[in-house]
C-alpha cells in the first residue's frame, strides 16, 4: 500500500478513465509499479502557518479530547475556510502520535474546487493537558496540494 505522505512517486504516463468517470494513472515508487486514484494524488505546493487563519473562523479557541478530535476541529474548519464543505473531502493523512510536549496528526482537505489547488495538507500540533488529558492546539502547518503542478517558487500553476 502506497503512505499517503509519499513523495517519490513516478508517474509512467498511462491512464485510465473508468465507466464511474475516476482516472488512474501508472505509477511506480520504490521500483513498485501500480495504479492510483487521481483523486490522491498531486504535487506539494507552498507550505506556511495557518494557525490564524483556523482560530479566526472557529468560535473558541480549539480543544479536543483527544489529538484525532482537535485534528477534526481544525480539519473542519479548514474545509469552511478553504471551499465549500459539503463538496470538500477530509481524510486523516497521517495517524495521531503523542511524544512529550507536542502530539500531531495530518488531515487532507480535498476537493477545493480551484483550478490549481487541488486541496491542503494540515498538519496539526497539539499540546496535551496533565490535569484535563485534552489537547489544545499550539500551530496548524498547511501544504498546498498542486493540482497540475508548481512553479519554481513553489506555487500552484
């Protein structure tokens, strides 16, 4: 199974489009070859702190009881901010870990509906509570998810 974070995929230059309209292209990672849904798959864009950007939209600062539900939170509000919500896909990328002073966890929101960007990579940092054991949110890193590719400067062309 393809890590949804992988970053050494080849594309062969086959696809396919199915009787359900999804396309598939030929793919190889680690000298693997194999097929992918276009749905998950793009280029990684610019990266930059959206922490703001989600706090701004949410109606208190955001706690979760658990590092998943404060991913949740974010994720959601991402989606509000980002596109449409009920058009935009949120999938965990990357399971919640805990170590120390900080948890993390990685949602995609996909499905934007620009032309360019396909959707944003959240990746999400918490700090969990000795007293309470909730997680509060500390920063949120966004990566945008290219569509057709990016520039030299890292935007979504």
């Amino acid at each position: 199974m393809l890590d949804p974070t992988e970053d050494a995929v080849a594309a062969l230059g086959r696809h396919r489009v199915l009787p359900d309209s999804t396309t598939w292209y030929e793919i190889t990672v680690e000298g693997v070859t194999g097929w992918a849904n276009s749905r998950f798959l793009s280029y990684l864009g610019p990266s930059y702190d959206a922490t703001s950007d989600i706090v701004d939209h949410l109606p208190e600062y955001p706690v979760g009881s658990t590092m998943l539900e404060l991913g949740a939170i974010v994720a959601d509000a991402g989606a509000n901010i980002l596109g449409d919500p009920t058009a935009s896909t949120v999938l965990m990328t990357v399971a919640p870990s805990v170590g120390g002073d900080l948890a993390e966890v990685t949602f995609d929101v996909l499905g934007l509906g620009d032309d360019s960007v396909w959707g944003v990579r959240l990746h999400v940092f918490g700090a969990p509570s000795e007293s309470s054991g909730e997680f509060t949110l500390k920063s949120v890193e966004a990566t945008d998810l290219c569509w057709r590719g990016g520039s030299p400067d890292e935007l979504c062309i």
